[in-house]
C-alpha cells in the first residue's frame, strides 16, 4: 500500500499537508490567496508598444537601430510586397495575347494600377488585416482588397477582369516573390549603405594611419613591428569581402502554381509557353532571379547564403572589436574619450561599435525573417 502511494504522489502530498513548513506559508498551496496574484490580476491591462513595454529587444532597447528595416521587413512591407506582385502579375497576364479575357489594359487602367502597386500605405495594409479577419487568410485578403480597389477606381476595363487577380497562383507563389522583394528593399535601402559606411570608416582609418607605427603581436605576445593603417586595412579588406558575398547573393523567385508544374495554368491555357511567362515575369516585371525548378515552394536556398554573408560579415566587425580591444587594452592604440560619455566609451570605439551594433541587430533582424520562412519549407 505505501509502494501504491509513492508511485501515485499522494503520501507525499499528505505530507506536504500536514507540514507545519507550509502552514505558514497558504500560498504555496492556495495561490488564489497570495497578494501577490491580485496584484497581478490588477495591472494585467494591455499596455501599447513602448521601448519598455515590448517583447524582444529588436522592438524595445534596440528599435531605434532597425527602424529603417521596418518599411521592409514589417508585417506592412510583407503586405505591400504581395499587392505588387498580384498588380504585377495581372498586368503580365494582359501581355499575353492567349489571355484573351485580359485584353491590354488603356494607359488610364494601368495608372491606375500603379499607384495601388506603389502608393501602398499604413491605412490600406490595416484594411487587409480587417479583411483578413474574415478570410483568416492573410493573401485572400489581399485579393480581395485589390478587387475592391479596382471596383473604386470605376474603369470598367479593370471591373471586367476581377476574377484575374491572383489567376493560376498558389499562395507561395505571391509570398516567395514578396520575400524577396522585401529583402532587396532592406539590402539595398539599409543593409549594404550601412556596411559600406563602416567599410569607409575603417578603411579612412587605415589610410590617415598608414604610417603610424605599433607593435604587432604574435600568439599574444609583442613581436614585429607594423603600423596602425595596415592592421586597419585588414579589417576593411576583410568586410570588403563578406559585404561583396552578400550582394552577390542573387534572389530567387518562382511562379510556377501549386506544386511547380503550371499545372492549372496550362488546363486554362495550353496554349501558352508558361514557364517563358513565370522567367519573363519574375526578371523583368519584379526584377529578381528565376528559379525554374520548384516544388510549390521556392526552397528558400538563396536566403541562407545571403543571411550567412550577413552574419560573416558581422562576425568580422566581432573580432574588429575583439583586437581592438586587446590593442588598447595591451598598450598599443590609446581612444579619446568623448565628453558626457562612460570611461569605456571612446570616441572610436564608439563610432564604430556603435554601427557594429547597428549592423548585429540588422543582421538579428534578417536572422528572425528568414527562420520564419525556412521553417515552412
């Protein structure tokens, strides 16, 4: 009977009940009796978005170093992206003589379209969330923003082709190509002018101390002489390189339906070449490299090597900071201090740690994006 008790926790239950250890302590067994709940209870109101009220550090310490990426890489630029892929795609679809139900839209149709593709705002990515509401779908919902869209713009040619939107595609087809929409936006916006500007100011330091000698050390010890700009320009040669790897990165996008056969285009169409559409579509039209060979996803390839450049590149400015560091704190590079400034906090130092930081979290930021979408494929 006592093995019986053991197993099913009840003597020491009984135990617990009868200690005189908890006895003054009725919380421990009767939490609804703790003032330490009602206080809780009481300041559970919803609190709005502040530095010290949010979840992560990207949106609280830390929101001022990626607030660039936010037009980009935010739930709004996921959204704008995916309403200039589906304009982008009706409009192609009107160059398709086969096509004949879209006929080529008038100079006024397609102005119209361009400025639903490029004068997307705050207030228009909130009524697809509205939308979505309903749908709970987060893409049907933008279709059915543009469809109500182009029913405003009172065009009859744009009214006449409604069913057109989102034609033949799949989900990932409108996502795949707004992902990488998005981070050609944040690369060429934020993230390459902000490792350049490191990389010139390493590089101006390399110069200006070309000819200031220091001692260099080896396996930690004083050694051979060498003199402060060379060992700045290994650093900005070495940021050269991952910063280059990192444009060069080309993004991938596909167009190709459910499962990457075209297959409920070409039931619509056979007639049509519609793997010559979805390359000509996706390089021309968006401006992004073609990925011909797809399941009903885009593999995602192509982000883990641009966001694997990214991080070299930031684990560079690490040990940038790493010998920096040793440099100073060994005798060779003395810092001026800045006025209203910590005694750690040096003007070089902070100059280019800062952009370090700036450029970590930008990396941390690219980092949470991709893992959300590798971790659907």
């Amino acid at each position: 009977e006592r093995e019986n008790q053991l197993f099913d926790g009840s003597f020491f239950f009984q135990r617990l009940l009868s200690s005189s250890s908890t006895s003054s302590h009725p919380s421990l067994l009767h939490p609804s009796s703790s003032p330490y709940l009602h206080q809780a209870s009481a300041s559970a109101a919803p609190l709005d978005l502040t530095e010290l009220t949010a979840l992560g550090p990207l949106d609280g310490r830390y929101a001022p170093k990626v607030a660039p990426l936010r037009s980009s890489l935010s739930e709004y630029g996921l959204i704008k992206a995916r309403v200039l892929v589906e304009i982008r795609w009706l409009q192609c679809l009107s160059g398709i003589p086969q096509v004949v139900e879209v006929p080529p839209f008038s100079d006024e149709a397609n102005a119209v379209l361009e400025r639903i593709a490029t004068n997307f705002t705050v207030e228009d990515a909130a009524l697809v969330k509205k939308v979505e509401r309903t749908t709970n779908h987060d893409v049907k919902a933008v279709e059915y923003v543009i469809k109500e869209k182009l029913v405003e713009s009172g065009l009859e040619e744009l009214k006449d082709v409604l069913e057109f939107v989102h034609f033949s595609c799949t989900s990932e087809d409108i996502n795949n190509c707004a992902h990488a929409l998005m981070l050609r936006e944040a690369l060429v916006d934020v993230v390459l002018p902000a490792q350049d500007a490191v990389i010139e100011a390493i590089a101006s330091l390399a110069e200006k101390h070309a000819a200031l000698p220091m001692l260099a050390r080896t396996h930690g010890q004083t050694a051979s002489p060498t003199t402060l700009g060379k060992e700045m320009a290994v650093f900005a040669y070495r940021l050269a390189r991952a910063r280059d790897a990192a444009k060069a990165v080309p993004l991938l996008a596909k167009m190709a339906g459910a499962v990457g056969n075209y297959n409920a285009h070409l039931s619509a169409y056979p007639e049509v070449d519609w793997a010559a559409v979805a390359a000509k579509f996706v390089r021309s039209d968006l401006g992004l490299e073609w990925n011909p060979y797809v399941t009903q996803i885009e593999p995602h390839d192509y982000m883990s090597e641009l966001f694997g450049a990214v991080s070299r590149f930031n684990t560079v400015l690490v040990d940038f900071d790493r010998v920096r560091e040793m440099k100073r704190f060994g005798g060779g590079v003395d810092e001026k201090r800045v006025a209203a400034r910590t005694g750690k906090r040096r003007k070089t130092h902070l100059f280019l740690s800062l952009l370090s930081l700036s450029l970590f979290f930008l990396s941390l930021s690219l980092s949470s994006f991709s893992l959300s979408l590798l971790s659907l494929s």
